[in-house]
C-alpha cells in the first residue's frame, strides 16, 4: 500500500481520541480537510499497523483496537507537546538510540527529535553498563537536547528526565516509583529505568542526547537471570501483572519533561526540586559516593537541593555541601 504521511495518520487518529464514541465518514473529513475518498485508505493502512475499527448501525467509524506499538504517528496522536517528539525516528530494532541520535545531532536535527526503538541489541547505561531490551516490551529512547541556559549542569537535566520517568510510572502503571540518584528509577527496590546523558560540544548551542530505558511489559522470564534480583518491570509489580500501554507512558513522560525544561530555561527550580524530593526520599538517608578529587564520601543526607547540593552530615559531626555535577558511583547504605 502507498506510504501515508505521517502527520495525516495523526490527524485521522486524534479525531477518535476526541471523539471515542465514533465520528461518520463525512465529520472526519471536515474536521480533518481530507476527502472523503481518502479515508478508507487511510483507514486501511492503520490496520495494516495492528489498529481495528468497527462500523455501528449509523454509520460511525470507531476506534475498536490500539496496537501497543511505538508508531510515531500513533506517539504524536495526543501528545500535546510543543517541541519535543515534533521529529520522531522509528527503529523496530537497532543497536542504540543514542548512537542514531549522535548521528542526527551532527545531521543538525532541532531540539526535541526523538529517536525511539522496539529493540535495543547494544543499549548502554552509565559507565558503560549493558541496558538489557526485550523486544516490544520496553520503551527505549533518546532525544536531542540543547542545553537551556547553555550552562545548564547534566545533574539538572538528569534530575528533570528522572523525575518525569517517576511522575509518568506512578501516574500510569499505577506503582510506587523512586529516584536513586542519579540517573536510576526504582519500584519496590529493584531498578525499572535507566537514564543515561551525555553533554557534546558540537557548536551553539550546547546540545545533549538524553537516553532512556524503561522495563515495560516484561515479566521475570523476560529478563536475564543475572539481573533478576536487581531489576524488575512496571507489569511485574502490578497487581494482577495487566499490561501498561507503552505509547501511553511516553507520551506521559515527554509531556512531564517539558513542562519541566520550560521551567530550567526560566530559572525556575523551586518545583522541579520538591518533586524531585518527593520521588527520590533521600533526606535521612546514609549515602557514599566518589567526590571530584575529594575521594570516596559518606555521610547523612540533610537536605537536597538542586542548585546547592547535598547537605551532608559526616562521621566526625561536620556538616557539608557537596555540589551534584561531581558526584559519581552513589551508594545508599
């Protein structure tokens, strides 16, 4: 069948996201500017990418089936986001995302493109860390950032993604989520996403790929047993383990995490900060981490600010801040 743009797709879908008791043939063509004679091709083609449709006694096309797939049409259908996801690359498998977002990146591809992947056979987390994808199950992304104001720290931009995963898995898959600082969002103790960001000068302004891995769909079998006692997915910690819609949950985050970059650009952390608090609970908390050249560090977490650091109490009764860009390898003990 011949190609349909994709903006066409998303216009035809999001009239029966507005109207989900079904619209008649000719309303659809006047809300949407397409002919008559255009949709059951279009219709057509939609069910050919796993959605259904069905007719009732007045003649109404209803929206009957929606495939839990990445589509990115079916992505921008609803998504109410007014830079990120504008440009949206689709791979079925591929080694990683971050890698096609490098190359579109050098390409010059705007701030917002994402590239999106059912499969993922080389994905990477932090230090080089393998990021296991079963397929059609997790969401793996990335997306091209710039940085706003250009000296915006990763810790920032990091804290805003992690936030935006825990907001969208509470609010979504209905489970308790918790950020472990920096870049790793917990259920119930067991890692369920991974952020992974990496800052490249490639001129002005400065620009970032954000990674993101989330264990979706999955259940134990699913995931390497090497990884089974530390990792876990938003269905397995379900009660009664129902599936969660994918295309769903990351237009959920997306949404989150612009809200949240509009509010960086501003200046304004105030928000962002108690969000972050709430999801990531580390006040009272005993923690270790390496510290620029300082060393190895642990003590107890007094306070948690974005823009001052962590307020720690050590093991001699001093107390002191340490700055969240030149924190590595935390630990919570």
């Amino acid at each position: 069948m011949e190609k349909i743009q994709e903006s066409t797709l998303t216009a035809f879908l999001n009239e029966f996201r507005l109207f989900p008791d079904g619209l008649r043939r000719d309303i659809i063509a006047d809300r949407t500017g397409l002919t008559s004679k255009e949709l059951p091709a279009i219709r057509e083609y939609l069910e050919g990418d796993g959605f259904g449709f069905a007719d009732d006694e007045e003649g109404r096309w209803m929206l009957a089936g929606k495939p839990d797939r990445l589509l990115p049409y079916w992505i921008q259908a609803g998504l109410r986001c007014d830079r990120l996801a504008q440009q949206v690359f689709y791979k079925e498998e591929v080694g990683s995302t971050q890698d096609v977002a490098f190359e579109l990146m050098v390409e010059g591809r705007p701030h917002g493109t994402l590239v999106v992947a059912e499969h993922q056979t080389g994905g990477r987390g932090r230090g080089d860390r393998e990021w296991h994808s079963t397929p059609f199950k997790g969401v793996q992304f990335s997306l091209l950032l710039d940085l706003n104001p250009p000296d915006t720290f990763a810790s920032v931009l990091t804290i805003a993604i992690a936030t935006s995963v825990a907001r969208a898995i509470q609010d979504v898959a209905g489970v308790p989520a918790r950020i472990k600082f920096p870049n790793d969002v917990l259920v119930r103790g067991k890692k369920v996403a991974g952020i992974l960001l990496e800052v490249k000068d490639y001129g002005v302004p400065r620009r970032a790929v954000a990674g993101v891995g989330i264990n979706v769909n999955q259940l134990a079998v699913d995931l390497p047993e090497p990884v089974r006692e530390i990792a876990t997915s938003l269905r397995a910690e379900r009660r009664g383990q129902e599936p969660i819609g994918r295309p769903r949950l990351l237009r959920y985050v997306l949404r989150e995490l612009e809200k949240w970059l509009e509010r960086i650009a501003a200046g304004e952390f105030q928000d962002l900060e108690n969000a972050w608090n709430r999801f990531s609970a580390m006040e009272g908390k005993t923690v270790v981490f390496r510290h620029g050249g300082e060393g190895t560090v642990e003590g107890k977490v007094l306070d948690a600010s974005i823009q001052k650091g962590l307020l720690l109490r050590l093991a001699d009764g001093t107390e002191k801040r340490f700055r969240l860009e030149h924190l590595s390898d935390v630990r919570f003990t």
